[in-house]
C-alpha cells in the first residue's frame, strides 16, 4: 500500500510518532490510562487560553457529528430555542441533527461564500426573546471559509445568551481565545489540526454552562454533562473509550508544543495555502471564495474548463501520492485541497509541481 499525503480536513496524514502510539493495548481502567485522559483535558484548557477554574474539557467517544450532537441534546432544553448560523453543509448538519432532536430553532442562512453578518444576528436576537442559544460553525470546510466568531461571540454575549461554535476543524490550528469570543462551548475532534487519528472529540466548556445541564440530554451515550461528571473524578470514561486513539492524541499534543504552539501551526498551514492558491491560478485554478475570507484549513477550487474530470485529475493526484477531496457544493462544480496534517512547504511545491505538469498535458491535447 503507498503511503499517500492526506491533503483532506481530516482524516489527515499523521507523523510516524504519533502512528507508533498506537502499537500498544491500554486498560481502561488502569490509572495511567485515565491520567493520560486527565492531562489531555488539561493541555487542550491550555490551548485554549482559558483556565480551569472556568472552563473544563470534555473527551466523548465517536466522530466530530457525534461531540456536536452530544453538545445540542445536553445544553438545549425543551423550552429553550437555538439560533443556527449556516453557510455550508456542516451548519447544515447541525440544522438536521435539531430537527430530528426536535429542538426548537430558527435558521440564518447566507450562500456558502460569504459569512454571516454579526448585524443580522443582532437583528434576529432583538426580534426574538425565545432564542436561547446561538451556534456557529468556525471554519466551513464546505468551503474552506472562516467565519467571524469573535464577534458574532460580542453579540451573542451582549443578549446573555449561550454560545456554541463548532472549531472541528480549525481548534488547534487558528489562534483562538475562548474568553475573548465568549464561547461556552467549543467544540473539536481529535483527527483536524492537533493531528491526531480519528476515534472521539471534545469539548473546552465554561463550567458555569455545563452544571447548567444536569438532566437535559436526551440520550444516554451522547450525555455530555454525565460524560462531564464522571470523567472530571479521575480520568475515566463513562463507557469504553477508544485507548489507541487517545494514546496517539496525547502524543499528536506533544507534537504541537514542539512545534512552536498554536501559532506556529498556524503559520505553517497559512504557507502552504497561500502558496497552493497562487501556485493554482497561474495554471487555471480560480478559488470558490475569495482570499480575505479563507481560511488555512482548506481551498475549495472551480473546475479549471467545462470538461475537466475531477475523477481523472484525482487518480492522477493519487498516482502521484497525494489524496484531495471532491467539493461539497451542488451549484458549482468543486473540488478541495486540504493544509492540515503532517503537510510541509516541500510537499506542497510537489504537488504544485504535479498539478502544473497535469495541466499542461491537457492544455496540449486541447
């Protein structure tokens, strides 16, 4: 089997160090088990720029849908309203999952190439005392858009109402205060930019927010307060946890300090898509959004000309080692290059490098 770049918002290529983690079986139950749990909840508070006398991190088993859906039934009650903000498919998601929570919400929309407008999200909470909580997808890996959660979080404070952002694929990897956004609950997976292997999210939660919760979820394995309970004693997981995954997590964690933080990863994710994006349009690729809004996560790219096959270029790109992703846009045909994951400005240029070559062979036979 070739051993591909993963240029995806995760699933994302991980270092071997983080791979090697995962050779050896751990006991739910043993003590050094549930204190590699304790410290990962510790270091993700930190990465947060908040602390522990305020904000708690919570681990809960499954794939990112699963933490966002775990947050809704546990902080949404029957008689409360959440205002959804949506600008692509996963503020979509979020939508379904409320409808079939049978939730009571009300949805802003806008087209997945703009941001929602603080303004009218102030509008709407003027317009509408029943709404309770407000949430918001960080960066829309639809597009690759990031949208403006510092100040949607200053409107949303200012109305005493409680905050939700969805960070899966952005925690990590874009500076970010929880305080300074007046997040209540962030929410993010072990597979986006802290690199790390797919296996279960989390959440960083203000503690006032949280012991708000006892009683609401409608669910028994998605219960993120019990999950909360339970877990804050000593470490222990409420029900079997993913052991490998959380090994490698804690691992991928040590990874990041090393790196310089944060904000080294950061900048290097910025790189390699500020030079992928430019590379790109000189051979014909334009940006579904535009630069002011993007994000480092990922690029959604136009098809280049009416004929061109995203399947052919794809098994070309894998031919090549590299794994991209299709686009998730029904009005326009897309396709995405992710930054995230063990991705350096080298394999960047390669892939560049393989883009143009493939571009020019097709310009020739056209």
């Amino acid at each position: 089997m070739n051993n591909y770049k993963l240029l995806t918002p995760g699933p994302l290529t991980t270092t071997d160090a983080v791979k090697k983690e995962m050779l050896m079986d751990r006991c739910t139950w043993d003590d050094d088990y549930k204190q590699v749990t304790q410290t990962i909840r510790k270091k993700l508070v930190e990465l947060a720029q908040v602390d522990e006398t305020n904000y708690s991190a919570v681990l809960m088993q499954g794939s990112g849908s699963f933490v966002v859906e775990s947050v809704l039934t546990t902080t949404i009650g029957d008689a409360d309203k959440v205002l959804i903000l949506t600008n692509g498919a996963y503020g979509e998601r979020i939508v379904e999952m409320a409808k079939v929570l049978q939730l009571q919400h009300i949805v802003y929309s806008v087209p997945y190439n703009e941001q929602p407008s603080p303004l009218e999200v102030r509008n709407i909470l003027e317009n509408d005392a029943a709404i309770t909580h407000v949430a918001v997808v960080h960066c829309e890996t639809t597009t690759g858009i990031l949208n403006p959660i510092d100040e949607i979080g200053e409107v949303v404070h200012s109305f005493n109402k409680t905050f939700i952002v969805d960070a899966m694929s952005s925690f990590g990897g874009v500076p970010m205060d929880l305080s300074n956004g007046q997040i209540d609950f962030l929410i993010s997976s072990a597979n986006k930019c802290i690199q790390g292997v797919p296996g279960f999210g989390f959440v960083i939660a203000k503690i006032e927010a949280l012991e708000k919760c006892k009683g609401t979820a409608k669910s028994v394995a998605l219960d993120l307060y019990n999950q909360w309970e339970v877990m804050k004693v000593d470490g222990k997981w409420r029900f079997t946890s993913p052991t490998h995954v959380v090994a490698a997590f804690a691992k991928a964690l040590e990874e990041l300090a090393e790196e310089g933080g944060i904000e080294a990863r950061y900048k290097r994710y910025a790189k390699n898509n500020l030079m992928l994006r430019e590379r790109l349009s000189q051979c014909g690729f334009k940006a579904y959004i535009s630069e002011e809004v993007q994000s480092p996560i990922i690029t959604t790219f136009l098809y280049p000309y009416e004929a061109f096959s995203f399947d052919h270029f794809y098994h070309e790109m894998k031919k090549a080692g590299f794994v991209i992703y299709p686009g998730k846009l029904t009005e326009f045909d897309t396709f995405r290059i992710g930054n995230i994951g063990d991705v350096h400005e080298e394999d960047i240029n390669t892939l560049c490098n393989v883009i143009e070559n493939y571009m020019a062979v097709k310009n020739n036979e056209n």
